[in-house]
C-alpha cells in the first residue's frame, strides 16, 4: 500500500518521500489515527478555536 505524500514548497502530491521536482522531503498527508482516549485532543481543539479566532 503506497502513501500519499505532499511537498510543502511547489505543493504537489506524490507517492514518493522526496519530491521529484524540487527534491525536498515531502510530508505525509494522512489525518492522525482516531483513539477515544486521545490525550492531546483538548490542546488541539484549543489551537483549532484560536486560529479561528484570528
């Protein structure tokens, strides 16, 4: 199974871990796994509120 990447300076998707036209490393684009007992949820819908804010 291949994993879609995402290079944050020419913003383009790919499957590789390096960008192949501007060769930096590329990040993964998957969403963190869900767990019910998700210990930094409360920090991250904190920073959600606030930079909706601004």
């Amino acid at each position: 199974m291949s994993h879609i990447f995402y290079c944050k300076k020419c913003k383009n998707y790919t499957l590789e871990k390096i960008c192949p036209s501007c060769k930096i490393n590329t990040v993964s684009k998957n969403p963190p796994r869900f767990s019910p007992q998700d210990h930094y949820g409360k920090y991250r819908r904190k920073l959600k509120k606030i930079q909706k804010v601004d």
